[in-house]
C-alpha cells in the first residue's frame, strides 16, 4: 500500500510546524508535502529535516513557486536535496495570469519545460498542480490543462481531483488522459451545497461528495506514486488529518 501524505499548507494556520510534525506522526502518516511559504530566507532546511526525522516523516514531494524555481534553481535543488525530495511541483501561477489564452497556456508549457530542466538534470522530477482555472474554456478546442502539459513530455501532473470537479469535469476523464504522467494526487473533499460554509466549502475525505473508493480504484489504475490528503481551510486540522488517513486507509484495507 502506498504511503499515505498530508500537504503541510493544510496546516498553515496551525503552528508552529514541529507541533504539526508530532500530530501527524501520531496519527500514522510517513509523509508530507512541503509548500512554498515554508521557504523563505529565514528558513532552516536542517530543522526542518530534524522535525520530520523525529516522527518518522519524509517530504518526497514538494511545492516551489515557479518565480523561485525560475529565479533561485540551486536554492531549490539544494532544498530538495537536504529534505530528500523526489519531486518538486509548480503549484498555480498568479490570480491575474490565470486567464489566459490558448497561446499564453502553450507559453507557460514551454517555460515550465525550461525552467524544470536543471532540476531534472539534477535527479529531481519536475512537474504541474492543477486548479479550476486549467479547465476553463479558451480559445482553443483544448483546455489550458492540456496546452501547459504539451509544453513537454517530461512535465508530470499532480492532479487536484477535487479542483477538477468544482471546475465542473469529470476527474476520470482526465485522470486516465493523463494516467501515464500522473505521478501524485491530492485527495480532498467537497463538502454538500450549503455546508461547511466556514471552511470554504471543502470537506474531511470521506465526509463530503466526492466517491473515494471508486476515484482511488481508478488512480491505482495510473502511475501515481503519491496520494496526498489536503484541505485548504480546515477549522480544526486534527480533525481533518485523522478523519481523512482513516477514510483512506479504510478504503485501501477493504476487499476489493
């Protein structure tokens, strides 16, 4: 069974981190996923990695801002050295950036491609996160999705089901599109019309709209290697991180 992972922006309102390292550990998880404001210049790789060494965690994939894997290429090579990260993603561009069209997503393709190769001559895997915003339509009988993942073979994806399915998709559709480049998902829920208003809308995995057992049935079908929990405004992020693991774990120990 694949480990199961918790993105750490989950918990960005929670600190301070190293209490969010024990919570997990307590809670069975063997990885995390790091995002991009755990990196700032007064960061401390070595704590980090100290943190996650002492609840038995590893960060094999992680969130950089394009911005900084443009910009800052060995800080970011050097960052997923000391964490051993497996994988770096480019989560999203700007707010203003992401309406665009068919021509300005097949730019951000090309430039994701360039900008991705020295981590990638480096041993590091490169890749995209989606949102809503890839499946809206353009000028073009392609979505953004597609145009971005053209930019080159080598981009993996980290499929968002859940900003598949507010951007009104079929997430099976585009998880067997892209199954052989699939590499990560972000498991989260959507809570029912009307509920969890204070969280945004989305929901502990398994509590909300979404079918679990048979979107995992279909992700197991592709080159996933990371199932990542992840809810982007829990109001108790405890909750959240046992609710979900149990959910999942749950689903992967049932016969088939």
């Amino acid at each position: 069974m694949r480990p199961i992972s918790y993105q750490l922006y989950s918990s960005r309102n929670y600190p301070a981190l190293a209490d969010t390292f024990s919570m997990l550990g307590q809670l069975g998880y063997k990885q995390v996923e790091g995002f991009g404001g755990l990196f700032t210049e007064s960061t401390d790789i070595g704590e980090i990695k100290a943190g996650l060494d002492a609840n038995g965690l590893h960060m094999p994939t992680c969130h950089f801002g394009l911005d900084m894997v443009r910009d800052q290429p060995d800080t970011v090579i050097a960052h997923a050295r000391a964490l051993d990260t497996e994988v770096v993603f480019v989560p999203a561009v700007p707010p203003e950036q992401r309406v665009q069209s068919a021509a300005g997503w097949d730019a951000l393709g090309k430039t994701l491609a360039e900008i991705g190769k020295p981590l990638q001559d480096a041993g590091i895997k490169f890749g995209w996160h989606n949102h809503a915003f890839e499946f809206a339509a353009i000028d073009s009988a392609q979505l953004p999705l597609e145009h971005i993942l053209a930019g080159d073979d080598s981009l993996l994806l980290e499929f968002d089901v859940a900003w598949c399915v507010v951007a009104g998709q079929d997430p099976v559709k585009w998880i067997e599109r892209y199954a052989d480049r699939l590499i990560s998902a972000h498991i989260k829920d959507i809570a029912p019309e009307g509920e969890c208003v204070d969280e945004d809308g989305w929901a502990d995995v398994g509590h909300g709209t979404l079918d679990w057992p048979a979107l995992l049935k279909v992700l197991d079908n592709t080159a996933m290697q990371y199932q990542i929990m992840e809810h982007d405004n829990p109001n108790d992020h405890q909750r959240f991180a046992r609710r979900s693991i149990d959910t999942v774990k749950s689903i992967l120990n049932s016969p088939a």
